[in-house]
C-alpha cells in the first residue's frame, strides 16, 4: 500500500487515540483478524454474527494497531471512531486523494464487472493499473480497494455498485473519479430505485462528486442517450451506431470462442478479435476503448487489450465437461443480461439447454419480467428449459405457453440429478441466476 501513518489514520476518521501510537508505516490495513500481520492496522466492524471488536485482545504482539468504536481492555493500541464503518470509508478516501492516480469509475446496472475487467485490460497495455477484485464494488469493498493502492499505481478501474438512493453519493466522494463509464440503465434493484428513471437519478448521483469532466456513456440506452450533462462535464458515446464517437461495425460471432469487429475510434478503425461471445460483449468492448482513448492509448494498445481480455468466474465463463459446453453466468442476473446470455446460447451448435433461476430485487414488474424471459426462452428455440426457484417457475410456465414443451420447474438436488443424467457430449448449457441464488453449486454438483 502507499506510505500511510497511524497518525494518518487518526487525521482521516476524526478518531481519538487510546494509548501510545507506534510511529512508522503501516504495512497493511485489514477489517479479517486472521489477516492481521506485523504491521497492519485491523479495522474491528460489527457483523450480523461476529462482532471484530472481540478479536481485538488476541491481535497483541501481531497487529499495529486497531480502528474501534470502543475502547477494548488490551495492551493494543487503538483509534476510537464513532463509527467503524465509515472510517473504512474515510480511510480509503484520504488514501485515493493521497496517491494521485487517476480513477476510472465503472457503474450501470448490468455488464459492471466485464466492462471494469476490459478497461483495465486495456489501459494497462501503458499504465500500471490496480482494478477492483471480486464484489468489492459497495461501500465497503471500494475502500478497501483503494487500501492496495501502491506508490506504482498510475490508475484505479473501480467498479461502483448501489442498491439504494443514497449509497452512490456516499462511495463517489470516496472514488472521485476521473472519468465515469456507464454500461446502461435497466430495471435492477426496482425494489429499492422504483424504475429505470429512480435508477438513473442512482447512478448519477456520481456526477457531481467527479474530479474529472468525462463521462464514457452507452449511445444504445435511451437513458444516457438522452441524459443532460450537467455544466462542465462532456460526454463520449459508444455504440453499434457510426453517430457514436466509438462504435463497432462489421460485427461476426465465431460460436462461442470470440467475435470480430472493426472498432472505430473517430475516424481511425482497427480490426479486433473478443475472446468472448455476442453482441454486448463488443458493446462491452467500446466502453473500455472510449476509456482507454480519453487516456492517450493509440488504437494498436487498445486493440491489445480488448484482445487480452479474459473471462471473470461466474460470467460466460466456459467449462468443458465431457464433450458438452457448460457457460457458467450466474454471478449475477437482470432481464436486460438474461436475454443477452440467451442470445449467445441460441447461436450455440448442438442441443441448447438452460438452467435459470430467480432475477431478484425487480420490485413489482417481477412477475412480468420473469414471464418475458419465459416466452423469449421459446420464441429463441432453446431445447430444453430448467429453472429453480418460485420466480424461475414462471419462467418455465411461461414458456411452456409459448410452446417450449421440454420447459421444467425443479428443486436444485432434482435439476443436477436430471441434468447431469441428460448432458451429453456436444451439448451447451447456459446456468444463470442472480447471486442469492447460488446455482454454481448446481455446476458443482453436475461436474463433481
């Protein structure tokens, strides 16, 4: 991490110290006691089971010191906050103005983690670059992302995530980005954000809080097509469309291996092979080079990068299993990437089959939307429809009524039996559902 001192530590979370502050660097900064190291400072936060100020005492002789809202009967050094939480925050704020690198913040309701892991694929192709790692997308995990910030980081890709009005404010005057890529805005988190307008106003809740001007926005959404900047920032769009400063043209889909496109920057184009399948990859894949072009990297660097990119677990990750293709995207889910996961299915070769759950926190339109999915699932030719979950069951409802007759509502132990008994060698199974639903132990279960 870059140079960072207790006394640091004491300026950025208003704390109040509690016995004597050793002096030097600190090593690292952790909130997991069985991480605390010589040197680190273990940051104690309440959990719903565990509390982190009952590790405190048992940190003596190993940690630096301790961030607490409490003062705990040890030996260990403390630094009181009124609140834990937010001194992860604080802590990671200070450290971004500290380093001085220049931040790309990631945000949208869906294609979040792809389009961070392309841009930071491409822009790495000049800079040294730390990306946010696994969810650490929120209020906690963005700061803590910051915490690996070292003094060789030129630029941070930070993925910002939200589920209620509020939170994006909060973790934008952390990240301060300087350039803003959005992916779109769809009908995730409805529960909480009401509808597509209640998501934008969310998302954008960014803007102000901005260090730089720059914002990356997704021509194909009409949300952002049609969002007014406010004075002084300016807009770079992307999109399938030559009325896009970067667009893609000449769009072909080599199974699910890879598409390739002409990217288009300007007037300058370039030719370019996605090691990843459909159309929203690519759109995906303009997002990063509009960012990577506001940095100053020439067309070859990006096609470099865009070409370097690697698939995330849990995202149209691929996994040969005895002759069949099983595409493991159930990280996440929306109806907006449901469909476009059902899309790449469609143009598999073989016998297609899908495994779907639950799309959840959709709010009212719940029903209708897993319905939709349903009759997509049939209107696309799928062979064979598995789903889980009382919301998937009106997927397979649904489909069933649109003629999918192989259309099944199943317990998880009674979908990996019958899958793992039907999965045969040229087949392609797509597995998909929001996180809560954890269908990789479905994966699991057939493959073990």
């Amino acid at each position: 991490m870059i140079e960072l001192t207790l006394k640091e530590i004491l300026e950025a979370t208003g704390g109040v110290a509690r016995g004597a502050l050793p002096g030097g660097n600190i090593a690292s900064i952790t909130t997991d006691s069985r991480q605390a190291a010589e040197g680190s400072v273990f940051i104690a936060l309440k959990g719903e089971r565990v509390d982190g100020h009952s590790f405190v005492p048992g940190l003596e002789g190993r940690a630096m010191a301790a961030v607490v809202e409490h003062e705990i009967d040890c030996a260990l050094p403390q630094i009181v906050v009124d609140s834990t939480y937010r001194a992860v925050g604080a802590i990671g704020a200070y450290i971004r103005n500290r380093s001085g690198v220049i931040v790309v913040g990631v945000t949208g309701s869906v294609c979040k983690t792809s389009v961070k892991e392309l841009t930071a694929s491409v822009i790495s192709q000049r800079f040294n670059v730390l990306k946010t790692e696994k969810n650490h997308n929120n209020e906690l995990g963005l700061p803590m992302t910051l915490f690996r910030l070292t003094d060789e980081h030129e630029v941070a890709v930070l993925e910002m995530g939200i589920s209620y009005f509020g939170e994006m404010d909060r973790i934008s005057k952390i990240a301060r980005p300087d350039i803003a890529v959005y992916t779109n805005i769809e009908n995730v988190h409805t529960e909480n954000l009401i509808d597509r307008d209640g998501v934008l106003r969310a998302k954008t809740e960014l803007v102000p809080n901005m260090r730089g001007n720059t914002l990356v926005l997704n021509a194909e959404d009409d949300k952002l097509a049609g969002y007014k900047l406010p004075n002084g920032k300016k807009a770079v769009y992307y999109g399938f469309s030559d009325k896009a400063f970067v667009y893609a043209s000449n769009i072909a889909e080599d199974g699910l291996a890879s598409t390739r496109f002409t990217l288009h920057v300007g007037a300058d184009s370039i030719a370019v092979d996605l090691p990843a399948a459909g159309r929203h990859m690519v759109l995906d894949s303009l997002a990063a080079a509009a960012a990577g072009h506001e940095l100053g990297l020439t067309l070859p660097e990006i096609k470099r990068g865009i070409e370097s990119y690697k698939t995330v677990e849990g995202r149209m990750q691929r996994i040969d299993f005895g002759g069949a293709v099983i595409i493991n995207d159930c990280y996440n889910a929306s109806p907006t990437s449901m469909a476009a996961s059902l899309g790449v299915l469609a143009g598999a070769k073989g016998r297609r089959l899908a495994l779907l759950g639950d799309m959840l926190e959709l709010g009212e339109r719940s029903d209708e939307l897993h319905r939709g999915i349903g009759t997509l699932c049939a209107k696309l030719g799928i062979d064979g429809l598995f789903t889980v979950g009382g919301s998937g069951k009106l997927i397979s409802d649904e489909a069933r009524a649109a003629g999918l007759e192989k259309a099944y509502n199943l317990t998880p132990e009674e979908a990996a039996e019958r899958i793992g008994e039907l999965l045969a060698p040229g087949d392609t199974l797509l597995v998909k559902a929001s996180r809560g639903m954890k269908l990789e132990r479905i994966i699991k279960a057939i493959t073990e």
